[in-house]
C-alpha cells in the first residue's frame, strides 16, 4: 500500500475512484479538431464532463507529464468536493463545466493537497531532496512544488 509520503498518481487515483480519465482522440473527433484542440496548449487544461449521469475527466495531452498529473488531480477535486457546475460553456470545440470561484479554489486546494500532501513535503526535506528532484520524484512542475512548499511553509535545499 501506500505511505503518507508516497507518490499518488492522478489517473491510477481516477481509476480507483471509477472516474473515467479520457484524452480527446478517444472521442471520435476527425483528426485534424484533434490536432487543433491540442495545439492550443494555453487554451485548456482538462475539463470534467457530466453526461447521461456520468462523470468523466478530459484532459489535454499536449502538456507535459507533471502538468497533466496537476490537471487531473484539479478535476478530481471538483468531483470530491461534490461540485455541480454553475454553467456549461463552448471553449475550443468543447463543452465544458463552469465552476464559480470557491468551487475553483476549493478544487485547486484539495488537488494541490492530494498531489503533494505535506507529509510528502516533509519526507522530501528529511531525505535532502532537492527541489528539481522532488519535483521529478513526485511528478510535479516547478510552480506546483513552489505554490505547495511556501503553503506548507517548508523549504528545501
């Protein structure tokens, strides 16, 4: 099993919870909206998709590992914390769920946390990891380890 200060990566986490991890050439879209969604690297992270009951998570491949690992621990905060959407919109060729600022806040804190818990940050410091290699260790970008450590208020070498 796991330890308070083991890696916990998001898609084998959305699979324990049942959740759907999906990236958009699954979706039966013609290749060249593929490519176009996905060159759009800045446009959208992933988005939850609430359909015929169903709760899914798609997420945009283009981005690097540790970024994609952020994205869906995000939007498995959202399902979580039990939000609904506030809104669908139309972005880049998708519907996605619009959540209000707390419901954001909330899913950034709680997939920040379930990413990289302070008992993770705690081991890091005590094994004298340094921050390139906790960032690589946990699957986590450098603005991501950053925002964590100063939260947590410990620092590395």
């Amino acid at each position: 099993g796991l330890k308070p200060h083991s890696r916990l990566d998001a898609f084998q986490l959305a699979e324990h919870l049942d959740i759907p991890v999906i990236c958009p050439s699954k979706l039966g879209m013609r290749r060249i909206d593929v490519d176009n969604l996905l060159r759009n690297k800045s446009g959208w992270s992933a988005t939850t998709v609430h359909m015929d009951g169903g709760k899914w998570i798609l997420h945009n491949t283009s981005h690097s590992k540790d970024r994609q690992q952020s994205n869906i621990f995000h939007e498995i905060g959202h399902l979580l914390c039990g939000h609904e959407p506030q809104a669908h919109r139309a972005e880049n060729g998708l519907l996605r769920a619009s959540y209000d600022k707390r419901q954001e806040d909330e899913a950034g804190w709680m997939g920040a946390y379930l990413h990289l818990p302070k008992s993770a940050l705690s081991y890091a410091k005590a094994s004298n990891f340094s921050f390139d290699v906790t960032c690589e260790y946990y699957c986590a970008s450098p603005p991501m380890l950053r925002w964590r450590l100063n939260m947590a208020r410990i620092k590395l070498k």
